[in-house]
C-alpha cells in the first residue's frame, strides 16, 4: 500500500467524522514513520503505534495486549541507539 492511499483513507474517516484532525495527523505520522523506519525493531515500533493510536481513535477501550510489545520495541530503539553512541 502507498501513502497516498492510507492518507486518503485517513482523510475519509476524517471527512465522515470517524476521526478528529488531529487524530488523523497522529496516525498518519505513525504511517509515515512506519515506512521510513531502517530496521526491524524501528519498523515493528511505529506499526504497533499505528495499531494502537488508530484503535483508540476509533473507540478501543482495551488495548493492553499493545502495550507490551509497544514498550519492548521502544526499549529495544533505546538500547540501539544507546550503543550506537558508544560506538562512536
């Protein structure tokens, strides 16, 4: 899928009243990063925030079972990017 496609999409939920402005800008970022992301732990952490974000835009009221993997991921880049300034 490209990201004329999923923005679209966004704009359309946007349009019906589904999501907020600023919801649509939170997910889209989170779209747009997901692609961008050079690795796999960067790539899992903005598609989990996708999932996450987009679930409770639309009403989600329990998404514990992100939470986990969200955070490890997000600890997993913190890790990276720690060593990776050590290596310098």
């Amino acid at each position: 899928m490209h990201d004329g496609a999923v923005l679209s999409f966004l704009e359309r939920l946007e349009a019906a009243g589904d999501i907020s402005s600023a919801e649509r800008e939170l997910i889209a970022g989170d779209w747009l990063n997901e692609q961008r992301a050079v690795n796999a732990v960067e790539s899992e952490y903005w598609a989990l925030r996708l999932v996450r974000d987009l679930g409770r835009a639309l009403g989600a009221r329990d998404q514990r079972a992100l939470e986990g993997p969200l955070q490890a991921a997000e600890d997993q880049l913190v890790r990276d990017f720690a060593a990776s300034l050590t290596r310098r």
